[in-house]
C-alpha cells in the first residue's frame, strides 16, 4: 500500500522559495514551501501532477464541479479530495 501525503501546497505564478503559511487542524500555524510550483492554471491537471488523482477524467467523472481554470488575480482556494487537501496560491 502506497502512503501519501495529506496535505499539499501548490504555488501557481509565483517563485519556487515562497514559505506559505496556514492553520492546521488544531489552530497552530504552520510554514512549509510549496509541494509544487507550476503556471498551470487547469484544476484537474494541477491535481494530476501532484498525484492526487491518475488522470484528468477522473477529476470529470468524480468531481464535475472541480473541471475548471484558476483565476488571473490573486487568490487562495482549499480542495478536499477524499482524505486529501490541497491549498492553491495564484500569484
């Protein structure tokens, strides 16, 4: 059984050596760097380059709502994928 990671940071747009921070699950702030940095901007392929799904359409048959591009402006979303999240910061 493979063991994966919980919790991923994605940087879209911006340097590779930007600490992050955010609130765990109990409050406490952690800083951590990004799992990846990319100018992708389409959802279902930032996931399937964190190998959080194995390929785009199965972001399509599982999860329509996610089949979208990532904004221009700035901006912070948090995704929920099964035992997975997955914040995104768009520079």
């Amino acid at each position: 059984m493979k063991d994966y990671p919980r919790h991923y940071i994605v940087n879209v747009g911006g340097s590779d050596t930007e600490t992050y921070r955010y609130y765990g699950d109990n409050g406490y702030i952690l800083r951590r760097t990004a799992d990846l940095c990319t100018l992708e901007r389409s959802l279902p392929r930032i996931l399937t380059q964190l190998g959080v799904v194995s390929s785009t359409s199965e972001v399509r048959r599982n999860r329509a709502e996610l089949v979208e591009d990532l904004p221009d402006s700035p901006h912070f979303q948090r995704i929920n994928y099964g035992k997975r999240v997955v914040d995104i910061f768009v520079h």
